[in-house]
C-alpha cells in the first residue's frame, strides 16, 4: 500500500509541474492566435502524462535498459497524441479564420454569409448569432432608406407648397403697395387666409418633431368617448357642409355614451379632427363620412370611414409615414402630408396603435386605445 501511495504522489508530482508549466505558457501567449493556444492545450495533458510516467518509472530505480523502453514508449505516444491533437486544432483554427472573414462582410458587402462546413457547436451559435445580427441590421437599413426617403419627400413637398402661398403673398402684397389692386379687403382676407395656412403647416411641423423627439407633453384626464366624437364631429361640420359631405356619428356599442379613455382631450381631438378632415377631402360630394366607437376587450376602438374609392394596396403601409400623401394628392389643399404621421405619432404615445384598410368604396381609419385600468 505505500509502495502504491509513492507511486502516486511521484505521478501527481511530475504532472502537476508539467501542468503549471502549460498554464504559465498559455497565460504567457494568451494574446496570441488560437493556434498557438490549442498548440500550448495540446501539449499539457500529453507532458503532464509523459512527466508522470518518467517520474514514476525513475522512483522505481528501473534497470537503463527497462527505463530507455519505458522512456521510447511515452516518447512515442506523446509524439502520436500531440500530432493528432495539432491536427485536429488546425481544423478548429479554419474553421474560425472562416468565420472571421465571413464577419469581416458586414463592413465589405454589408452582408453575411455563414462559411460552408461542419464546424464546432461554439463557432456554430456564433454564426447562428451573427446571421440573426445581420437580419435585424438589414432590417435596420431598410428603415433607414424608407426614412430617408421620407425626408426628403417632404422636404421636396413642403418646399413645393411653401413657395406657392408665398409667391401669392408676394403678388398681393406688390399690388397693394402699388395701389393697382382692385378690391384690397378681398386681398386682405386671401393674405390671412394664406397666412393661417402656413402658420398651420409650421406647427403640424413643430408638433411632429416634438412626437419625434418624445418630447410631446400630455395632459391625461378620463374622458368619455362621445365627448371626443361630438367635439370632432362639430369642429370638421363646417368643412364637410362645404364639401357637401355628409357626417354620420355613432355612439359606442351597447349604448354605453360614457365609455371612458384616458386620453390628453386636445390633443385626440386632434386625432379625430385630422382624420375627419382627411376622409372629408377625398370623399365626392354627396358621399357619407361615418365615425364609430366600440369597445374590443381591454380597447376602445374609434373609427372613421370615407368613401374615397380604397387605397392601393402597396401604399397602405407607407399611409402613416411622414410626407405621404398618395399618388392623387401632389397638391394642395392636400396638404404637407403630416396629419396622419402626426395622428400615429399621438395615438402610440397614448400606448394605442393606428391602421388603415380598405373597405367596400373607400377605407376605414382606425384608434386603438387601451381602457383605464389595461
């Protein structure tokens, strides 16, 4: 039994200090490539196992002949062991240089393609990782261009109508300097009423960037539903009587008129009032605006539906971006395109959500708002 104990300790001895001295060399190249780390792992566990057995072998006071066999034999399968496992690690060490200039893609093309080839389960969720990293960055970029594309819509759109009120400010107000116009309180009412509906379009302006920034302030109050459809029912009446539409307004479901929201009164009025105008504009004369409200589950849903003849289908997701306006709306009283940005804007900072789509002659705007206790 002691003899067995000495055996033991002089193994553990010699492979321990085989062991520490692979720890310090791998500490020593642990900035280095991972081929000179699998080299230096390797490497330990076959001189950690070659050091025990010499140590062992020479405890035992072997005869030279016993301990050269000894000796070539461990030699031998050490050499096997570290070539196999050098072998093995430069297929690791491919492996990984794969992935590497397959990453390298997201700055070249933009785009990464995982490297063909079996490869360890580490380096496999590593490219499972970088392709779902790829697709949420492609997505990312697609936002981007369909913003940019975007700005520079409106830009271009609000350019177009800025100039038109201004060059008729210009003209009016030449006339009137000259004494040449005619009947200067008609021109003095046009020059207001341009003034009204540019000072209009700089604050949807300043109110969208507000909602962008998140900086929009709401002054929250439990309010009923049939208020807020009676006050934007009255606000767009007179628009609809010139436009000789008719406005139909019903009450919630279930005859529940105080279905309650919390909402920032003025500013879903807002919301109602720029979707009212909306459908009033693209309605024909003689055509029905009709405003619902209903609750579903844990929302109320608050709709308005015009009878413009539908939407196409491929812009009915571009409907809410800022600076849409439809291939039929290039021009005013269209206007810059901001109402229905500003009206999504406004809803999902009540926590609700906005949508469109298209129902027998026309389309349906719908306000998902949460009910006070959600």
């Amino acid at each position: 039994m002691r003899d067995l104990l000495l055996i033991a300790l002089f193994a553990f001895l010699g492979a321990a200090a085989a062991g520490g001295l692979g720890a310090a060399a791998l500490r020593a190249l642990r900035h280095r490539s991972l081929a000179v780390s699998l080299a230096v792992v390797a490497a330990v566990p076959v001189t950690a196992m070659l050091a025990g057995t010499l140590a062992v072998a020479w405890a035992m006071f072997l005869s030279a002949h016993d301990l050269t066999v000894v000796t070539a034999v461990c030699a031998m399968a050490a050499v096997v062991s570290l070539a196999t496992a050098l072998l093995l690690g430069r297929w690791v060490v491919a492996r990984s240089d794969a992935l590497a200039r397959a990453a390298r893609s997201f700055g070249d093309a933009g785009t990464f393609a995982a490297p063909a080839g079996g490869s360890t389960a580490e380096l496999a969720a590593l490219s499972r990782e970088l392709a779902a990293a790829d697709a949420k960055l492609a997505r990312a970029r697609e936002r981007e261009q369909a913003l940019e594309s975007s700005r520079r819509e409106l830009v271009a759109w609000i350019s177009h109508d800025l100039r038109t009120p201004l060059a008729g400010l210009r003209a009016m107000s030449e006339a009137l300097e000259d004494g040449v116009a005619e009947d200067p309180h008609r021109y003095h009412r046009q020059i207001r009423a341009e003034v009204e509906r540019i000072d209009a379009m700089v604050g949807d302006l300043f109110a969208l960037s507000r909602i962008h920034a998140g900086s929009l302030p709401l002054r929250v109050d439990r309010v009923p539903v049939h208020d807020l459809l009676s006050d934007a029912l009255a606000g767009a009446g007179p628009l609809a009587r010139e436009q000789g539409v008719r406005l139909v307004g019903r009450p919630p479901r279930e005859g529940d008129d105080t279905l309650p929201v919390e909402v920032d009164a003025k500013e879903m009025t807002r919301v109602l009032g720029n979707l009212l105008v909306n459908a009033i504009r693209r309605t024909p004369p003689d055509g029905t605006v009709a405003v619902a409200a209903r609750r579903e589950a844990d929302t109320v849903v608050v709709s308005v539906t015009d009878e413009c003849g539908g939407i196409p289908e491929d812009e009915l997701p571009r409907v809410f971006d800022t600076g849409w306006r439809g291939a039929a709306a290039r021009t005013p009283p269209a206007g810059a395109g901001l109402g229905l940005a500003i009206v999504r804007g406004i809803v999902e900072a009540h926590a609700g959500r906005a949508s469109v789509r298209n129902v027998a002659g026309g389309c349906r705007f719908e306000v998902t708002l949460p009910l006070p206790g959600s």
